[in-house]
C-alpha cells in the first residue's frame, strides 16, 4: 500500500481528446508504474467568489487539523497493537481499506447534502473531526490512569530495595513479633554486606545474636532481618543508618498483602479491557476520520479548481501515488496539460512571493491544483 497521494485536477477545455485520456496515454508512455485514479467530485454548490475566497483562506488550516487527526489515531492503534503483540490490521473504512477508499472515492450524498454550501459542508467535517479528537483524548487519559497506577505498583515490586515494597519478599516464619520482640529489616549496600554481618549485633544493646537472616539481593542491596528488643528498635535504627544501613518500616499483614495482590489483578484486568475497547474504538473513529478527510479534500479540490480555472466548474480531478524517483517526470506531464493562461492564479517562479500560488495550497506551486495526501 502506498502511504502519500497527489490529489491534483486539471483544466478541461473543449477540445478532443479528453484530459484523462491524454493524462493516461502520458502516463503509461512516460511513467507506466504511477498509480492513476480518478477522484470523482459531485456537484457542489458553488455560492459566491467571495465565499469561495473565505473558504480557500481555512482549507489548508482545516486540512493540517484533520490530518493531524488521522495520524494521532493511527499512532495510537500501532501502539496499541505493538503493545498487544497482535499483528497490525489493515485500516479501513466501513471495511473498505483506506488506499482502496480514496482510490475509487464515493461521494455520501446522505452523510453531506451536495446542496449545503461548502462552507456548511466543511464546518460539519471539522466539528466531526473535532468530537472525535476529544473522545480520544478523554478515553486515552483513562487509560494512562490506570496504566500510572499499574506502574507505581510495579515500580514498588521491581525497584530497589530502598523503595520497593517488600511484602513479597517477607515470609510468616521470617518475623518475630512477641511482647518484647521485633524483627527489623535492614537494606544493606552490597558491598557493605561484611561490614553489617561482623557489627549489627553490636549497634545497640539487646540485639538477638546470629539473628540476621539474608532474605533477597538485587543489583544494589541485599536485604538482612535482624531481631531485637522493642525498647531498642529506635536506637538500632539511628546506629544503622550512621552506618550507611537502611531500616526500612514494615509490619507484617497477610491481609494487607492479599489485597494488594488483588488490586494489582484488578488493575492489570481494567488495562488490558480499557486498551482492549479503545483499540475498537481508534479503528471504528479512524474509519469515519479518514471518510470525513476525504469528503474535505473533494471539497477543497472543487474549491480550488474553480478559483483557478473559472466557471463553470470544468476540470478534471485524480489521484496520483508516483515514486520519489518519479515524482520530477510526473510533474512535468501534469504541467504539460495544464492551460497557463487558464489557471488565473497561477505566478510564476520569477512572479512575486517565489512562486507561491494566490491560493493556500502545499508549499510548492503548480500550474494546475495539487495537494499532498500522506497517510501516515
């Protein structure tokens, strides 16, 4: 499939052969292995000059959104399915590939009344476009919500042991907690493990000899029990930490712990339904966001041919996917039918404004209407 399109239409004057087929007998002798559709526009309202020059001025401002629209969506649904490790699916609209949608493009009568003016017409597409931007803005919030919360937990269970919570490193039978009791869990730097093991017993007064146990190591610390009288646990606490040793906080909870491990459930369940729904949704919404583009750039195309080559509206419009390498010898075909002296905007490249054409169109000017279509 390719992924960039030229929308272009051409002047059409009376004279034989046809602009197509003289477009198509250029093609295949000069650039055989350019795609070449014809992109069928109805006909539209055409309203005043005034009203077609006000439109022009927000067509390429309109168009950048709803592009940028497309691309947020398609983005997110290659994301979605990276993270799913489900193979990526060919984007359609009502089921029809996009590149197959554009290609042999239908005018929806009932979608877009042809006879609503253009500016009618394109405020519904950008109102549309719009609606759907935010629902996907306030459905990707929900999921990050619960995507942040299942990652602090993970950060606590796979962090370091200076942070991490260490409930699941912690046994029944590895804590004393009698009367006069407790075990502390101590984070001793890895090198230091020597220095803990030959002095712990000896921080306070009431240490329970030989009674520091190695419960986990990671890449930095290891974690040590020790067990000693609770009068002294505060002042252990000050020795150890002039030691360079961490007494982490913990109190035992096998109910604490279970309901932990469900929430964590319940989050990686939330997850996996919210991406699950959302993936559904970003293909349904791209589909209309693509048709929605579609009908604009019909729109624009009409729109524009009509600033350039005058009424009645008599031109002909297609889509084009060159190659790079062919895209030089394609323009010059296109330039080749177009009628300068019919094209009532066209400048020059010597005119002023470096050969920008009066109208908003892609950067680069043409004597004839083009326009860029990159779906990705």
């Amino acid at each position: 499939m390719a992924t960039r399109y030229w929308i272009v239409s051409l002047p059409v004057q009376n004279s034989a052969p046809t602009p197509w087929n003289r477009l198509q007998d250029q093609m295949s002798k000069h650039s055989f292995d350019t795609p070449l559709y014809r992109f069928n526009i109805p006909n539209l309202r055409v309203g005043t000059l005034d009203s077609l020059l006000s439109l022009s001025d927000d067509l390429l401002k309109s168009n950048s959104f709803i592009e940028g629209v497309s691309h947020k969506i398609r983005r997110q649904i290659e994301e979605f399915e990276r993270l799913s490790g489900v193979e990526s699916s060919a984007l359609t609209v009502d089921g029809v590939p996009v590149d197959s949608y554009l290609t042999r493009f239908v005018w929806d009568e009932a979608k877009f009344p042809t006879m609503s003016p253009l500016r009618e017409i394109v405020d519904s597409i950008h109102t549309q476009v719009a609606k759907i931007e935010d629902d996907l803005k306030v459905r990707v919030a929900e999921y990050n919500n619960v995507r942040s919360q299942l990652n602090a937990i993970n950060r606590k269970q796979s962090g370091s042991l200076a942070v991490r919570d260490l409930s699941n490193l912690v046994k029944p039978e590895d804590v004393i907690a009698s009367e006069h009791l407790v075990t502390l869990l101590a984070i001793v730097p890895k090198y230091s493990q020597k220095d803990w093991l030959a002095s712990y017993e000896t921080l306070t007064d009431y240490v329970v000899p030989r009674s520091s146990k190695k419960l986990y190591e990671d890449n930095e610390y290891a974690l040590y029990t020790v067990t000693l009288f609770g009068r002294v646990a505060d002042n252990f606490r000050t020795a150890a930490r002039e030691k360079g040793f961490q007494v982490r906080d913990f109190e035992y909870s096998p109910e604490a712990q279970e309901s932990r491990k469900q929430e964590l459930e319940s989050l990686m369940q939330d997850q996996e339904s919210f991406r699950s729904s959302l993936l559904q949704w970003c293909y349904t919404s791209y589909g209309e966001v693509f048709s929605s583009w579609m009908h604009f750039c019909a729109v624009r195309v009409f729109t524009e041919s009509i600033l350039r080559y005058g009424l009645p509206p008599s031109f002909l419009a297609c889509v084009l996917s060159p190659s790079v390498k062919g895209e030089k010898k394609v323009r010059s075909i296109l330039e080749g039918l177009s009628d300068k002296a019919n094209s009532t905007y066209w400048k020059s490249e010597d005119d002023v404004g470096g050969g920008m054409a009066a109208l908003g169109g892609d950067a680069d000017s043409h004597p004839y209407v083009s326009f860029t279509i990159n779906l990705v």
